[in-house]
C-alpha cells in the first residue's frame, strides 16, 4: 500500500511539477536573455512619451510586451498614453490587464480618472476607494475618491474625503475643492468659514516665506563671511609656506655649494729691511 501511495505522489511530481518548473525556467532565461532589449525599449518608449511623440511611444511598449506579455508596467504607462490621446476604452483595457498582474493603487488611480472623465462616476468612486484602501498616505487620491462623490451627490461624504486630504497635506488646493462643493450646495455659512481658512493658510504661509527668507539671508551672510574668512587664512598659509620653502632652498643652496679655501696673502717686506738688502756690497766676479 505504501509502495502504491509513493508511486502515486511521484507520479503526480512528474506530471505537474517537473513541466511547471521547466517552463518557469525557460521563461526566467528568456526574460534574462532579453533584458538588455527590453531595458532599451524602455528608454525609447519613456524618451517619446517626453518629447510628445504617442506613436513612438506605443510601439515601443507594445515590443515590450511581445518580449513579456506579463509586464504590468508597460500596460500601465501605455494605458496612461492611451488615456492623454483620448482612447478610453483602450486604455481602461491596458489598467485592467495592469490591474490584473500586479494589484496597484496607482493603476487603480488611474483607471478610477477614466471613469471620471467620461462620466461614470459609480465605477470611478470604487477605483478610488479601492486604490486608497491599498495606499490611503497620498491626498490626490481622496481629492480625486471626494469628486466622484460630489458627481453622485453624496456631498457629506465627499467633504469628508476632503478634509482628510487636508489632514495630510494642508493646502489651499484642497481647500478650494471645498469651497467649490459648498457654493454649489448653496451652503453659504460653511463656504464663508472655508474662504477664512484659505486667508488664514495664505497669511501662515506668506508669514513661513518671510521667516525662511530671513533665514536664508543670515545663513548667506554667514557663509559669505566663513568664505572671506578661509580665503585669508588660506593667503596667510601659502606665505608663511612660501617664506618656508624659500627659507629652506637658501639653506639647501648653501649646503650644495663647494667649500673654496681663501688664499693667504703674501707678506710685505718692511721698510727698513728692504733699504738694507739695497745697501749690500755687490758681488765682485773673480777673475
């Protein structure tokens, strides 16, 4: 019985393991073997998106995709491609496959916008709740979840989804969003209280600007002066080493140069013995 059991089990490793773990294997080396391709394509398709050029663009991700037909990415950026040219249909069909590959709040970002833009607010709340239930850190995401919201007329919740965005980055974008929802609503107490938060947010911010300029001009100032400072202590260096050196190359000149022994003058003959050696009787030759 055991001996049975055990040829099944191999049985089945052999039959779905060992041809699962083959084509993984070959997938995996084809993918290396093109990686150099696909890392160039990449390049291109990036360069052209930059510089406007869509068609270039395309073809250069749809030969990423023949090369990995799994490559979230590239069906992401050429569903953003899609959508920046206007075919939404295409491009939702790019962020679904994404989607499908690689669970990605980004590409549910995006495929909630397309909804948006073409006016079916229903499945662009949900891309939006989905996409912030995966990453709720980013407020372009509340502020896009909070327009889908007001479009159903849910206006509570899309205040809400408003003021959490504040929270986590407080500016006068979002602040604008609201005061645009409740002049639409009519709300006029709740859009005077909103202009009064811009003001307060523009003076804070204008009041931080002075202070960080202030800053910025003392820290100048001080480093003008460490500046000039260095500069005279680095003049003052080099002539104390230029003084150094010249006073070391005198020496080393000195010690370099041969010894030369000075001549002894020669001795003057005084006076009076020179007048004696005149006086001397001349030899007289003998005959």
């Amino acid at each position: 019985m055991l001996a049975v059991v055990l040829i099944l089990i191999l049985t089945m490793f052999t039959v779905f393991f060992i041809p699962n773990w083959n084509q993984r294997q070959q997938e995996e080396e084809e993918n290396t073997d093109n990686a150099p391709q696909v890392k160039k394509l990449w390049s291109v398709a990036q360069t052209a998106m930059k510089e406007r050029k869509p068609m270039k663009a395309e073809k250069a991700l749809l030969a990423i995709l023949r090369f990995d037909e799994r490559n979230a990415a590239a069906y992401n950026r050429l569903g953003i491609l899609y959508a920046k040219e206007k075919h939404f249909k295409e491009a939702v069909e790019c962020f679904e496959i994404a989607q499908s590959l690689d669970n990605n709040a980004s590409t549910l970002h995006n495929v909630g916008l397309i909804y948006l833009e073409t006016g079916k607010y229903e499945k662009a709340a949900i891309a939006f709740s989905q996409a912030i239930e995966i990453e709720g850190d980013q407020p372009g995401r509340y502020i896009a979840y909070a327009k889908a919201l007001e479009k159903l007329g849910e206006r509570n919740k899309a205040v809400e989804a408003l003021e959490t965005a504040y929270g986590l980055n407080p500016n006068t974008v979002v602040l604008r969003h609201l005061l645009e929802i409740y002049e639409n609503a009519d709300d006029q107490e709740n859009a005077e209280l909103t202009r009064q938060r811009i003001e307060k947010l523009q003076l804070a911010k204008a009041e931080a600007e002075a202070r960080n300029s202030r800053t910025a001009k003392r820290a100048a100032r001080r480093t003008v002066r460490a500046e000039a400072k260095a500069v005279k202590t680095q003049a003052r260096t080099a002539k104390r080493n230029a003084r150094i050196e010249a006073h070391k190359a005198a020496q080393n000149a000195k010690k370099a140069a041969p010894k030369v022994t000075p001549k002894r003058p020669m001795r003057r003959i005084a006076p009076t013995q020179a007048s004696a050696t005149k006086n001397l009787p001349k030899k007289r030759k003998i005959i």
